[in-house]
DNA sequence: AAAGTCGGCAAACGGTTGTTTACTGAATGA
DNA sequence: TCATTCAGTAAACAACCGTTTGCCGACTTT
C-alpha cells in the first residue's frame, strides 16, 4: 500500500481504539486511579510512549470513555421516551431496556458507576454533566406527556431527575447482582416505578 | 510510666486510629486503589513496617472504616424513624438531618460514594452487606407506622430500599453541591420524598 | 529484679511507575 | 523520485511502591 491518502490516519485511530478498549476493559476490575499508562500500553500492543501520541493523560482517555458511554444510554432513552402505551407496559418496558443495556455494555456501566464518585474530578464532572443532558432529555419528553398537564417546569424536573437516578441506581444493582439476581432487581425496580408513577398520578390532587 | 497495666494497649489502639484518621483523610480526594500504605504510614507519623502491626491490608483498613462509618448512619436513623408528626414534617426533618450528617462527616460520606462501586471487592461487600441492614431497619421502621396497613411484606421492603436509595444519592448530592447548592439539593429532595409518600398513600387504592 | 512480650523502626528487596529522549521506517505530498 | 511528516519504539530517568527482615527498647508479667 501507498500513496493513498488516509491510511496512516486509519492506523492511528486504530491505535487509539485499540488504547481505548484496553482501558475499558481494565476499568471493568480496577478504579481509573489504579490503572497505569504502561498497563493499559501493554494491554493494547504498543509502547508505553505510544500512548503520548493519543492522550495527554489517563484521565483525558477516561472522559472520551464517557461520552462514549453516554452515547449509547442517549440511544437507549430515546427510544424508551419514543414508545407508547399505558404506564404498566411503559415501566415493564423501560426496565427489560435497562437490562438490556447493562447485559450488553457491562463495561461502559460499570466504568460509568465506578467513576461517578471516584477520585479524579475531571471525569466526574465529565459524567455529572452528561447526566445533566440526560435528565434534560427526560424531563423534556416527560413533559410532553399528557399526564403532566398542571405541573409546573421545577416539578417536572425533580421528577426527572427521580427517574434518572433511580434508572442508574438500578442499572449498578444489575451489575453487582449478575444473572442470577436479575429478575429479582427487575421485579423490585418495576415495583418502585409503579409506586411513583401512582405518585405522579394523584401529585395535583393534594398539592 | 510502667507497672501500669493497659499502657501498650493504649498506645497501639493511638498508632490504629492515627492510621485509620491519616487514611480517611487521604481518601477524602483520592481513591482506596490510590492510596498506598506508605502513603497512609507517612501521613500518620509511622514507619511503613508499622502499618502491618495493624492490618494486613489495605483493604482490611478500609472495611473497619466502612463500619465506623455506617455505625453513625445508623445512630441517624434511628432518630428520624423515632419522631412522629405529619409526613411533611418528618420528610423535613429527614432531609434536614442528612444534610447535617454530611455537614459532621464529609468524610465517612464521600469515603461510602465513592467506594460502594469502587475497585476493591471487600470493601463493595462490606459496604453493601450494611446498607441491607440498613433498609432491614427502615423497613421495620415503615411496617409499624400506621400508613403500612395492610401492605405486603415485600412492598414494605421496596419502598424502604427506595427510601435508602434516596437517602444515599442525597447525600452524595449535598457532598458534590458544597454548601452553596444546599438549599436547592433540599429542596428537589424534599419534593422527591413527597411524591413518593403521595404514591405510598394511594398504593392500595389502585394495585 | 529478671525474663518475656511486642509495637515500632531502619534498611534492603525486587518490582513497578510516568515521562522524556533520540531514533526508525513507512505513509505522504511535491 | 526525493524530502517531509509523524506514529511507534527502545532505552534511560528518577521516583515510587509493598513487603520482609532483624533489631531495639519500652511495657508487662513473673
């Protein structure tokens, strides 16, 4: 091969996958604080000044990690926001997706719960900020919703945010329970949703 | 000093909690897989050898901090689950008393955040095996309070993980908001725990 | 007062780390 | 074709790391 533009630019970013992917999978076990640069170069088949040509820092690879993840969650509400149908199927729906989600990108959720509160402020404000985004887009189809005509903009958004916290919450319980404790953690995540759901329902009653 | 039976023992439980301080300190910015026992031994005034006199691990410190840590967690809930008034009353002081928790022991808080997902195995265990006794306790809390008439056993203990889960995110909230955002962190919260004790009221109306 | 216990220390062990340096060779553009 | 660019490398740097060893000296028991 030469003289053909672009392949030096493909090998480069397969480099960079190959990196990126090194990390993720090392994250999976270990806190981002606890894994090195000669330990994700290793991983990946490069040298460790290799990694220098990609990233200024660990941490610098760690937030494109997080727009990642956070890429493939955006997918994951759209579509949840999109479907329709009475509250039940709503919430059965919601949480089957949800555990789809983690049985198919472990390692993104498990990076994405590790580092939330881990030690490096970067990436937890890179993850704060994407979760921000992430309530917005919930509040704003939850808005549109019949079932919250009368509600003010504030109520909207706490609840929101109730949904968006809770959907985390239950998406780490997944991971930390396994297969086997899956359809326990569903049964007791789609319990909890029907409870505020009912909640919502009856909210202008007794404001 | 001698002759005096206890001194030694006096001295070593010193040099034990001068570790356990010197690690909760540094745990405050960093991650348990960032800190490294000399880093501990150095901040405490010993000598690395010191550190194993105590503990054979790093992680072996970090489970007895888990338990220092949720024994004032307990000591908090009791308090709430002891007072009576109206839900909006008790959901007030509720708020008010992890807001004062976290104000006493920023520490502890941040220490459980940012480890109930972190790297090291022992610890998650530890960390998660308390806050099951913890929602044991809100549950038997909740199944004697009157508005518990006639809910299922299992119910009661979802809604008590529930309010766990709350409780938990709260206080990492108040954490990452700083004393500036504390009002407003309050306030979603407060909101939150109102709409879901007006699904709690309403739960047998439409089950 | 003598013997034993044991918390703490200095030193050394082999190993790891992040980062920089000067370099090589293939992809590129003229 | 020839000069240039630049992703990747090997090697060296100093600074750490966790852990073990043998020892000392203050406490404790007899």
């Amino acid at each position: 091969m030469s003289h053909t533009p672009g392949v030096r630019q493909a090998q480069k970013q397969q480099s960079r996958r190959a990196l990126l992917d090194a990390a993720l999978g090392l994250l999976e076990h270990q806190n981002l604080s606890g894994v090195g640069v000669r330990e994700v170069t290793r991983e990946a088949g490069l040298s460790p000044a290799g990694f220098y040509r990609h990233f200024r820092d660990l941490s610098e690879l760690a937030v494109v990690l997080v727009e990642e993840s956070l890429a493939s969650l955006h997918g994951m509400i759209r579509r949840v926001l999109a479907e329709s149908g009475d509250s039940d199927q709503l919430i059965d729906r919601s949480v089957e997706l949800i555990a789809d989600h983690v049985r198919e990108h472990p390692a993104y959720v498990r990076f994405l719960a590790r580092e939330r509160h881990g030690g490096v402020r970067a990436v937890r404000e890179a993850i704060a900020a994407e979760f921000e985004r992430f309530a917005d887009e919930v509040a704003a189809g939850l808005g549109a919703q019949p079932a919250s005509e009368g509600w003010s903009r504030a109520d909207v958004r706490m609840l929101a945010e109730l949904y968006v916290e809770h959907m985390v919450a239950t998406a780490a319980a997944f991971l930390e329970a396994g297969p086997a404790g899956e359809t326990r953690i569903a049964r007791t995540a789609r319990t909890q949703l029907r409870l505020i759901t009912t909640g919502r329902r009856h909210w202008l009653d007794e404001g």
